[in-house]
C-alpha cells in the first residue's frame, strides 16, 4: 500500500504556502475533513500547549490520512518520545518547540529518522500504510524522505545559531515561534517590531543557504503575515481551532444582534 501524498512536502516542493490548522481542543475524527474543506493542507496537532493525550493526538492524525490534509504533531521538546510514537501511529510530521542550537537540533532529527540518518526505531501499527506497509528497509526509507521534521525558533539564541540549525541533515524546516520570540526579545506581543523582521531576515537567508523551509507560528494579522511571506516563509501556522471558532461564533452573533427589532 503506498503512502499518503504528504501534501506539506508537495506545496513545499512547487514553491507554494503550505497552511497548518492549529489543533488545540478539537478531539473529534472530523477533525481533518473540517481542516481540508477549509481549504489547509496540514493539521498541527498540538500536544505542547493542548491537553490532548498521545491516544487523541494519533486517533486524529489516523483519521486525517484518509481525509486529505497532512497530520503533523507538536511535542514537548522534552518528551521526544511522544513524537516517535505520534509517527508510529499515523501522524506524518514532527515539530519540536525551544530549540537553540545544532546539537538539540541533531537530537531531533536523529530521534524521528531511521538508520542510517538517525536513531529512530522501527516497531508500531503501520498506519502510514494502512497495514499493507513494503519490506522494512523499503519502508524506512520511503518514510526518511516523507516525514517532514521541524524545529521551531524561539529565542534570540536559536536565531544566532539559525545557520547551524539549518546546517543539521534530517531538519526539513524552521519555523519561528513569533510570540516566544517577541517574549525572550522583552518585547512581548510586538510581532512586528524591527528586531522580529531582522530574525525572519536572518533565519530565511539561513533556511535558503542550506535548502530548508522557513515557517512561521503566531502571526494571525493580514499586514505582519503579509511581510514574513516576503521574506520568505512558506510553512504557516494559519492559526487554530479556538481563533477560527471564535472569529466565526463572534461575527455571527455580532450580525444577529444587530436584527433585533427596535422596541
């Protein structure tokens, strides 16, 4: 049974956006049907700032391969494992949040690409083949090239080192965490403050140097996501299910309110 078309890596591949919609409290099977209808590639299944389980997180991204958008999975930096396990049962991408140099870097993309790359071990359900998967070596290969492995940078120190990070074999992208950034920067929420531009500046001409993707988290305006674009970032975080429920719930019940009859 062939792989799932990784639509991340196509709309990557031709020079195009790849639009992530963010999963923070959906837990529900549809959940990828919502996000391809909606016209987003990718699921960011997000397992450090939402309260989902690694079971609900892979019951989603199981569902997903199935429903055309790509289910990619967040994990705590310090819990790897929750990722190579989300890989094991469906999810076809992998962003580690916090990281800041080369060497966590390479701990990454060792921990999520099998030998000889890296040190992921080969076991689980192969849900990525719908249970008719090749020869284990066939396999393992296909897999090396098709999971797309992220690191996200989010502190002046992950900007500084951005060339190495982007130097490591086996980091597809790095994606910038804005709000983290802007946190560490002491500039809190200041999204398009000059010293932000001036890391997208420096991590996209990094990204460019060694061939890898420059993504953006946590930019939801038309005007600084518009900017970024430019720049250069192609992997985007478009924003979650709580903003996209809000955005719609508020606009609704702001358009009704406004049919009340008078008296």
């Amino acid at each position: 049974m062939p792989l799932p078309a990784n639509r991340v890596k196509q709309r990557l591949a031709a020079g195009e956006l790849a639009l992530g919609f963010g999963v923070h409290h959906l837990r529900t099977s549809a959940t990828g049907m919502i996000a391809a209808a909606a016209g987003y590639d990718w699921l960011f299944i997000d397992m450090e700032h939402g309260a989902m389980s690694v079971q609900e997180a892979t019951q989603i991204a199981i569902a997903a391969l199935s429903q055309g958008v790509t289910p990619i999975v967040r994990c705590c930096k310090d819990a790897l494992f929750e990722g190579t396990r989300a890989l094991d049962n469906g999810a076809m991408g992998v962003v580690v949040p916090h990281v800041d140099s080369a060497e966590e870097a390479r701990a990454v993309a060792a921990a999520y690409r099998f030998p000889p790359v890296g040190t992921r071990s080969w076991g689980g359900p192969p849900f990525a083949y719908a249970m008719q998967p090749p020869s284990n070596a066939e396999a393992q290969v296909e897999l090396n090239r098709e999971i797309l492995v992220t690191v996200m940078i989010e502190t002046p120190e992950a900007v500084e080192a951005a060339d190495a990070i982007a130097a490591v074999p086996g980091i597809d992208a790095l994606m910038i965490g804005t709000s983290d950034l802007t946190a560490s920067l002491g500039i809190s929420g200041q999204i398009g403050h000059e010293k932000v531009r001036a890391a997208y500046a420096a991590v996209g001409a990094a990204c460019q140097r060694h061939g890898k993707t420059l993504g953006m988290g946590g930019v939801y305006d038309e005007v600084h996501a518009r900017t970024y674009i430019g720049i250069g970032a192609r992997l985007l975080l478009s924003g979650n299910d709580q903003s996209f429920l809000m955005t719609g719930a508020t606009s609704r019940a702001k358009f009704l309110r406004g049919l009340q009859p008078a008296g």
